[in-house]
C-alpha cells in the first residue's frame, strides 16, 4: 500500500483581482485529502465513499448511487489515473475538506492522487514537477479556469504569494475561523462574471483590483510581526473590494457581520470565488471558540484551522 495527504488552503487576499495578474496571499491549512493505493489486478476502484456524505448523484457507468462528494473526487481521481495510465489499483480517497467551498478539496486530491502514484509506480517526478502537473489536470478538469494558487499550496503548504509568479513566503501560522454557507458555487461563472465587469468598466475594476494587490502585498508584513488588528482591518476592506465586483451574497456577509460584531474578530472576509462557499475571520488571541459560536448562532457551519501548513507528504502510518 502507498498512501500520500495534501492540505487544502484559504485565500487570505486578492483573489479574482489575481486572475488579471495582481497579487494574491494564500496559506496551506491542517485539513487535509487522503489517497491510498492498493494493487488490484485487472481493475480500477475508486472508492470515495468516506467523505462527509450530503446530497447523492447517480454514477452512470457504474450504476453506482454516489454522494456529491464522493462524485467530485471520483472525477479528479479518474483525471489523475488517465494522465499516468495507471491500472490495476483500488484508490481509497479520504478528506475533511468540503467540495467546492473554496478551500482547495480537489487540488488536494489531485496532488495527493499524482504523489502517491509517483512513489507507487517509481514515476520520479520532482515536487515542481508534482504542483505543475496537477495544476494542468485540475484545469483541464475545471475546463480552462484556476490559478497556480491551489495546487501549489497543496503541494509546497506553507504560504504563498502569487502574481506573475509563485513565491513562497516564511510566515508564522495564523489561527483562522472559516465559517461556510453550505452553498457550493461554481468557480467558473463567478470568475467569468468579475472579469465581464472588468471588460466593461476597466477604469473602476482596474482600479478595484490594483488595491486589493496592494492589500495583499501590505498583508505580507503584518503577519510577519503579527499585527492582527491591522491584518482585520486589511480582510475588512478586501471584503468590501470583493462586493463591489459582485461576489458577495447575503449568507457570506451574514456571516462576515455576525464574525465582526457578536465573534469579535478583527477582520472577517469571503474567501475564494465567493456567490457561496466560505468566508473566513480572523479572532482574537484565544477567541476562536466565541467566533465559531457566533457563526453558528449566524447558521453557518464553522471550525477553526491553522494556516501554514505542511505540503503533500506521504503517509507511513498505514
Ligand atoms: C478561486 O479560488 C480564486 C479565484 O481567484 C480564481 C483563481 O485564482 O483561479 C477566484
């Protein structure tokens, strides 16, 4: 057996304005994906099944009833498989982290598929090599949408900053509250959506994105010295960005208010594509607990995670 776990990650600052080349600030986080690998000659399994079950779809190849879940791995796994030709395999895919929340779930899978492949089969693929190949699947599975961000975090963990390039940054780990809608969203319309108003209003969008490039190179800093309120304040003001292009809903900025006032969080913002998904906050020093209790009280569903975390790794404890 050869197993390999990827984080997911949180988009701290800038995204949509990255897609047309501003800065953006994401961190890996302690929730992972999971892929085993068993030698199963002459068949291919993808079992996908112990992922948080909710709504179900129906596998027409198999016949098989599938959760959503489990049909969204399904689909990144198989992606995977077909790209190395790989056979003979029971692939076991077990994760924590919600599906098309934003926080990485299927750029998890894939790098987590690609690594344990790689140590299986003696493929001799290079980490770089890991994060690029998995960015070119997870693309073409989204059909042309995604930047580097999510596959590289799940690769290298840690934080990154990308714009034109992907630098990683050492930076102290920061505890953040995610609170989510339980309203997957589609990636792909929302990002088509800001950039059609962009198109149209270049001289208010452009600007729109240059400072929220700014609010992310300005981030940099403040975490490294760990100046939270100032940090709070910076989540305040690229979540008002991020409304005035059109992304936010009223779930996300339930919550984002019910964070700033009843959870007293310094910053709260929507995190990813937004129309849905996740929103994160930034509490203060040992105020988590009041924070996931006032989301909730907000209807949210909200945990706590650690950003910074470890890239793709395998696992030897099997
Ligand atoms: C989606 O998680 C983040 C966006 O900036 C799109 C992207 O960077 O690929 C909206």
């Amino acid at each position: 057996m050869t197993a390999a776990s990827a984080p997911g990650k949180v988009i701290l600052f800038g995204e949509h304005a990255v897609v047309s080349g501003a800065t953006a600030l994401g961190g890996a986080i302690d929730l992972r994906a999971k892929v085993t690998l068993q030698d199963l000659p002459g068949r291919i399994l993808i079992d996908a099944n112990n992922l948080t079950l909710r709504g179900f779809s129906f596998d027409l190849i198999t016949g098989q009833v599938l959760s959503a879940e489990a049909a969204h791995a399904t689909r990144y796994v198989s992606a995977v498989l077909k790209e190395y030709e790989a056979k003979d395999l029971r692939v076991k895919v077990e994760s924590n982290l919600p599906p098309a929340a934003g926080l990485g779930s299927s750029a998890a899978i894939v790098v987590a598929t690609t690594a344990a492949l790689n140590q299986h089969f003696g493929l001799g693929l290079s980490r770089k090599e890991i994060a690029s190949d998995a960015h070119r699947m997870e693309k073409a599975v989204q059909q042309g949408l995604g930047s580097p961000m999510d596959t590289a975090l799940a690769t290298f963990g840690g934080y990154l900053q990308i714009s034109r390039r992907v630098q990683p940054l050492d930076l102290p780990s920061l505890e953040i509250v995610v609170g989510y809608t339980e309203r997957a969203h589609d990636t792909r319309s929302e990002v088509e959506k800001v950039q059609s108003l962009l198109a149209r209003y270049p001289d208010l969008v452009g600007p729109i994105f240059q400072a929220i490039g700014a609010i992310s190179s300005r981030a940099v800093s403040l975490i490294q010295e760990q100046r939270l309120e100032e940090l709070g304040e910076m989540m305040n003001i690229n979540h008002g960005l991020l409304e005035a292009v059109g992304v936010g809903t009223r779930e996300l900025s339930e919550l984002v208010y019910a964070s700033r006032g009843a959870g007293s969080a310094y910053g709260a913002k929507l995190t990813g594509a937004g129309g849905g998904g996740c929103m994160i906050a930034l509490p203060p020093t040992g105020g988590s607990a009041a924070l996931i209790t006032a989301l909730r009280q907000a209807k949210g569903t909200a945990f706590s995670v650690k950003t910074g975390s470890e890239g793709v790794r395998l696992e030897r404890d099997l």
